[in-house]
C-alpha cells in the first residue's frame, strides 16, 4: 500500500453561500450615467417616429379627435424607450421637443406637397 492511500482527504464541507443574496446590491449602484449618445437615439426616435405621425395629423381639422391622436400616438413609445434605458426625468424636455420638430416637419412635407406653404 502506499502512503497515500490510507489517507482520506475530506471533502468541503457545504457554505452558506448564496449567490442571489451576494449578487443583489441596489440597481442604482450598478448603474452607469446615461450616455449622451442613448439620449440622442432615443431623440432620433423621437424625431423619426413623429414624422409620418405630423404628415397624417396635417389631414385632421385642428383638435378633433384624430389630430389628438396623430399627436399623443408616440407618446407611450417616448416613455418606454425611456424607462427601459434607464433615462432620468432630466431628458423628457429633450425629448419632447424631438417629438415637437417631428410633428412640424411632418406638417410641413404635407403642406409643401400639397402645394401650401
């Protein structure tokens, strides 16, 4: 026999170690400041999105139902791009005044493409 074999080597014994519990600290801390560049996209979004919307909102009579429509249509997907990455409050009025020059750049291309300034 040799040396080794009549000893036994014990095995670990178990920990109290959780995972879940050691990997939940507050979300806060992990998360980063906003990047200037999501803020742009989610703009950009902003912009893209109310652009068609401004160009159907320009065939409604001025506070009618559809109009009311073409202009609060993109505001859930504003919101949700906004809470799903993370942007603080500090960027809705960017945020709206995307959506704003949407809308008026949509007008605008029905207006000139009807042939009204």
């Amino acid at each position: 026999m040799s040396p080794t074999a009549d000893k036994c080597v014990p095995c670990p014994q178990p920990t109290n170690y959780d995972y879940n519990i050691a990997m939940s600290v507050p979300a806060s801390s992990l998360l980063p400041q906003v990047p200037w560049a999501l803020m742009a996209l989610i703009g950009g979004a902003a912009l893209t999105v109310n652009i068609p919307l401004g160009y159907a909102r320009e065939g409604f009579r001025r506070f009618s139902v559809g109009w009311f429509v073409c202009v609060h249509l993109s505001v859930p997907l504003i919101a949700w791009l906004r809470l799903v990455n993370h942007v603080s409050a500090w960027g809705i009025p960017a945020f709206v005044a995307c959506a704003v020059l949407g809308q008026i750049a949509g007008g605008m291309v029905r207006r000139i493409r009807r042939g009204r300034p």
